[in-house]
C-alpha cells in the first residue's frame, strides 16, 4: 500500500492511496488507536470519493469514531477504462432498447465484476487492517444499488465482516441470490417502494434470501436514487450497535 496524499481537518484524516493497481481512501479520526473499519461500496457511474460516500464516511469518523476505506470499481474513478466491461453495458443497454428486462442484465454484469472486485476488496482490507490507525478491529460493509451488487458476494465471501447495510438490489439472477444465502451478520436492507430500476419482487426476494437471524427491511417510497435522508441516522445507529 501506497499512500499518495493526506490531509487532516476538523477531526477528520484522508488519505489517499494505491494498492497495486487499485486506488482507494481511507478516512480516520485524527487520533491514533484500533477502531471498528467500514468497507464502502460507491453505485455505478460513481467513484471512491462521490458525494455521498464522502458524506456518510465523515459521519462515521465524527459521530462513532469508526474508520472508513472506499475504492475505485474497475471502469470508475481513477481506474483505467476496462474495454470488456464497456462491451458489455453497451450490449446490456442494446438489449435494453429492443425490449429486455433490464434488471438480469444489471445482475449478470454484477456479478461478472464482483469475480474481480471480491478479492481486491479482500486484499484492501488485509492491507488497511495492518496500519496502526486502524487495526484489526470489527469490520462492516455498506453499499446500495452497484455497491449492494458487489458486496452481496464480498460480505459471503468475507469472513471479518460482522454487519451490513445493504440496499437498491435484487435478486433477478442465481449468483446473488446464492450468495444472499452464505450471508448470517445482521443486516439492514434498504429498498425504494418505486424503484424503476430494481424491480420491488426482485429485492423483497434479495431480502428474503438473506440467512441472517437479525435483519430488518427499510421500505420508503420513492425512485431509486431517492433514499430519505433519516436512513443515514439509522445507518450510524446499526453500525455503532453491532461493531462498536
């Protein structure tokens, strides 16, 4: 791990960084000490460092004193454009515009993309877990529509994981609903009641798959990218009940 930049304010540390190819952020409280990590996953077109990671990552700094890693998808961000992974949206959304369901489509690539993602995210957090900021404690993950896409198949795959949020995703394909299955941390599921993405079913279903004993629904109104603003107060809440 190599880190780029770093800068600190308002009890907040950023620091910039590449792990091989893979370029990431990690944000700390400014003190030094082992602290519950949260994994974050950005939605598609998106990147490490959009707008609402940021914004919910600095809350987890200055409210619980967590601290928090997000990377660059391939395809995103700082990454390099991946040729096979454009072929495929363009032939995703070809398909789309001759009358396909549009939901399979997303699930299938996601999960093509998670094969890559899953032990990248794994090599991430080996690496950040062995920093003296941050240590080996409780590990959570968050991520909603491309974020809940991958980290379906990261949080079963993933041992150190103790408790996810997830959201914005169904289960419209074999391979999340499989993994869905592997998954038994608590788990706060997030779906929008008019979501003109990710059919209702198709999340109910994800949700159902779950094998977690304690999990929880979070149904609201609204399209996709409409989550209400109090989710992130819940969001806190669940983290600092289950890691902290």
């Amino acid at each position: 791990m190599r880190f780029t930049s770093k800068t600190c304010s308002n009890g907040i540390c950023e620091q910039l960084f590449l792990l091989g190819e893979i370029p990431g952020v990690l944000w700390t409280p400014e003190d030094a000490g082992t602290r519950p990590l949260i994994v974050m996953g950005h939605g598609g077109g998106q990147h490490k460092k959009a707008p609402d990671i940021m914004g919910l990552a600095h809350r987890f700094v200055t409210e619980c004193g967590f601290a928090v890693v997000a990377v660059d998808v391939p395809g995103h961000g700082d990454r390099p454009t991946h040729e096979e992974y454009n072929r495929i949206a363009s032939e995703n959304q070809s398909r789309v515009e001759a009358g396909e369901e549009l939901a399979p489509l997303i699930a299938g690539f996601q999960a093509l993309v998670a094969r890559q993602t899953v032990p990248e995210w794994q090599a991430v957090l080996d690496a950040v877990q062995q920093l003296d900021h941050v240590g080996a404690g409780p590990v959570g993950y968050w991520g909603v529509s491309l974020g809940c896409g991958l980290g379906v198949p990261f949080v079963a795959a993933e041992p150190r994981v103790r408790a996810a949020v997830l959201g914005l995703g169904g289960a419209s394909a074999s391979a999340p609903a499989g993994d869905a299955a592997r998954i038994t941390v608590p788990v706060e599921f997030l779906v929008q009641w008019d979501d003109e993405r990710v059919p209702r079913d198709q999340s109910l279903a994800l949700f159902d798959a779950l094998a977690s004993a304690e999990k929880t629904l979070h149904a609201n109104p609204g399209k996709h990218g409409d989550i209400p603003a109090f989710e992130l107060d819940s969001t806190l809440k669940f983290f600092s009940r289950n890691l902290a």
